[in-house]
C-alpha cells in the first residue's frame, strides 16, 4: 500500500516561516454555547424525528445526525437556530447547508449499504459539520477546503470531537486529492457549471459520487455519479442550492 498523508496534510507549498499545526490531544474542550447544553441531545433528537420524516432512513445517516452536535459549527449568535432544518452563514460568505440535504445527501452515498463506507473524499469542508457526520459512515475522510479561515475554523471545531479517521486538507478541491485515491465516494459541498473530470477520475470502480451541477435546464441540481465497470452512469435528481464550486486558494 502507498503511504498516506498524516494529518493535517497540505496541499500547497508552506512559506518558510510555515509550522506545521498538529491538533494537541490534550487540548481542552471548548465551553458548550450559552442556551444550549444539556437538553441539546433532546433538541437533536427532534432534529432527526424531522429528517426522518422528510424520507432519510439509512440507519447510520440517523446515528450520525443525532451523534454530532450541530450546535458546535455554528457562531454563538446563532446557536438557537442551529437544530433547525435552515443553512446558516458560517463567514467568508460561506454557508453550513440544511441538516436535511445533508442526511439526504449522505444517505445518497451510502444507498444499499449496511456497512460503513471505504476512504471518502469532501470537496468544501466549511466549517466541519458534515465532515464530522462523514467521520461517522465512513472508514477514512479526506476533506478539502481552499479558503484558509474557513480551513482553520473547522480544525477548532473538530477539535472536540478528537475525530482519528478524518484529515483536515487546505487547497484547491476542484483538483480533488489524488494522493488519497482511489476514493469509495466524493462529496461536494459547493455546484459547479459540471461535475470536474478530476472528481471522476479519482473515484473508485463501484464508487459514487455525490455533488450539486448545473444541469441542462441552467439550474443546479443533485447528481449522482456511479462509476461502474462499464462506464459512468449519470442520474441527476431534486433542484437545490450551494454556493458556487471555485478553483484556487484564498
């Protein structure tokens, strides 16, 4: 086997002065937000009884939503609003999507599986919320994001969680990461005008890849990519909205 980066990984070249920042394991918990605490397993609870009833019910999609505390990815003035089926600004005029296109995009790539997918890569880990959830359904997570405060935001938030199968990555994701491939699935977090050839180049025979495109009709849309022995097979589904997929860093 080829060796994998150890985490964080980079994919850009540090400046001199650069250090490499390691997650202490020792680091201490941030506080829980005011208004939230204890009762907040209840308010998830209820979170996932409405997901659920939306037509999400992979079993470990469910166990995800009710074991990451959303509340943790959201700025404090918003805490109140972090269990409800809304997207939030998390900054750099980013946004943390819908816990229910989340689910139902999770549930996308883990259709017809019982057991936790293989190495899966995030193209756009915004504040780290949905790379959390992935840490739950899959094996091994790679997550990109190109924008360095939104990078450095999610390692704090992640911190908590203490996540050893998730590897936080700072470049380019339209690029994808190589290095990782083969990928069992790619998620994406942000729609393009097409799903970029690198994406499908690095997902796996019998992977599926889950991202929002513009379609033929000039909205954007799911679409689910299954990479099959044979060729590519192309299904796209229900209108959503993500903000744009860009290239480069910033």
């Amino acid at each position: 086997m080829k060796p994998r980066p150890g985490f964080p990984a980079r994919l850009v070249p540090p400046s001199p002065a650069a250090q490499p920042k390691v997650v202490p394991r020792a680091a201490a918990r941030p506080a829980t937000p005011t208004g939230v605490g204890m009762e907040s397993q209840a308010v998830r609870a209820a979170m996932v009884r409405k997901i659920q009833a939306q037509g999400v019910t992979h079993a470990g999609v469910l166990a995800a939503l009710q074991a990451v505390e959303r509340h943790r990815f959201v700025d404090t003035a918003l805490v109140n609003q972090a269990y409800e089926d809304t997207s939030l600004p998390i900054g750099l005029g980013q946004t943390i999507s819908k816990p229910g296109v989340v689910a139902r995009m999770l549930e996308l790539l883990c259709q017809g599986r019982s057991e936790k997918l293989g190495r899966v890569l995030e193209i756009g880990t915004g504040c780290g919320y949905q790379a959390a959830l992935l840490s739950h359904v899959a094996r091994e997570v790679y997550s990109i994001e190109r924008l360095k405060g939104l990078h450095e935001k999610s390692r704090e938030n992640l911190r908590w969680f203490r996540l050893s199968n998730l590897h936080l990555l700072f470049g380019d994701g339209m690029l994808g990461y190589p290095k990782g491939a083969p990928y069992a699935a790619i998620i994406a977090a942000a729609g393009g005008n097409d799903i970029p050839q690198a994406w499908i180049d690095q997902l796996a025979v019998g992977g599926r890849l889950v991202a929002p495109a513009v379609t033929s009709v000039g909205r954007q849309h799911l679409v689910v990519v299954d990479k099959t022995a044979t060729g590519i097979v192309r299904t796209e589904l229900e209108a959503v909205l993500f903000v744009p997929l860009k290239s480069g860093v910033a």
